[in-house]
C-alpha cells in the first residue's frame, strides 16, 4: 500500500510538472531540491517530508491538497 501511494504521488508530480512544462532540472531548482530527488519522487522511490511537498506544491502553483489528490490516478 505504502509503495503504491508512493507511486501514485510520484505521478501526480510528472503530471502537474509536465502540464506546467517544466522540466525536473527546473522543478529541482525552483524548489532547492536535487534533480536525481526529483526523479526519485516521480518514480515512487521518496517518501517525502511535509516540507518537501509543499515546496513542490508552491513550485508548481498548486496547493498542496491539489499535488496529494492521487485518487484520479489509481
């Protein structure tokens, strides 16, 4: 279970990045993470902190309510 959310976030990050057009290069830097962090989240491989979501979130202009809403992607 725990994977598999992981997993889906990670999805649901690739999608709203790359509606947004922006690359992992990009999102690492907006949000002062490593892009090989960024890859690990999309891949389902980080099991993120508060913090680090709602970086994201704030990165790619969404709430963070709107970035956790993996249910549309099961």
């Amino acid at each position: 279970m725990r994977q598999d959310s992981l997993l889906l976030f990670g999805l649901r990050v690739r999608e709203l990045r790359s509606e947004k057009g922006i690359s992992q290069e990009e999102l690492a830097a907006l949000t002062e993470l490593d892009r090989t962090y960024i890859s690990g989240i999309e891949r389902g491989k980080r099991n993120l902190s508060l913090k680090n979501i709602l970086k994201i979130a704030s990165a790619l202009n969404v709430t963070a309510s709107q970035l956790l809403d993996i249910e549309g992607l099961t």
